[in-house]
C-alpha cells in the first residue's frame, strides 16, 4: 500500500510540474512536509490510552519500557523534526546553498 501512495504521489507532483510551473509544485511540497511533521506529533498522542494495545505496548513488551515512555520518545522525535525543520529553512536562500552549507 505504501507504494501505491508514494507513486501517486511522485505522478501528482510530476504531473504539476508539467502542468503548472516549480512554484506551485514547492508550495505544496512544503504543505505536504508540514502535515506529515504535524502528524508525527500528533498521533503518538493518541497511544495514551490505558489500553495496552499496539506499538508501544509491543516495545513495552520486549523491552520492560513502560508504552508511556516510548510515546514521549515519539513525541519528542516529532517536536525535533519540526524544531530542525524550523531552524533551517531560510526562504531567502535558494535551496543549493543551504545543501553547500550544510556539507
């Protein structure tokens, strides 16, 4: 199922390029990239329920970490992404000198 997305996906967007310009096409990039990071901090949320049941109470399981604690590592990794992707976007420089500065 997952590649059935990402190749939709990779068509959608190359189709826009086609169709529509770069612009359009970065603007939703972008869009879709902020849904994504906002998702990943959102739905461990949703883990703390008491129920013991899924991921976190599979890693608790193997590991004798307690779900809660594995949800604050996935919550924290969210939050860093949005941190780092937050930090380094600098929209008054192209995008190849942010990658030469970043080697």
């Amino acid at each position: 199922m997952t590649w059935v997305i990402l190749i939709t996906l990779l068509l959608a967007f190359g189709s826009l390029i086609k169709v529509q310009g770069k612009e359009l096409v970065k603007f939703l990039l972008k869009f879709t990239g902020i849904y994504i990071v906002l998702d990943a901090i959102k739905s461990p949320l949703y883990l703390i329920d008491g129920r013991h049941y899924g991921d976190g109470a599979k890693l608790a399981d193997l590991t004798s970490l307690p779900e809660f604690i594995w949800v604050i590592i996935w919550f924290a990794i969210g939050l860093l992404a949005a941190y780092f992707l937050w930090k380094y976007h600098n929209p008054s420089k192209p995008v190849s000198e942010d990658r030469s500065e970043m080697t």
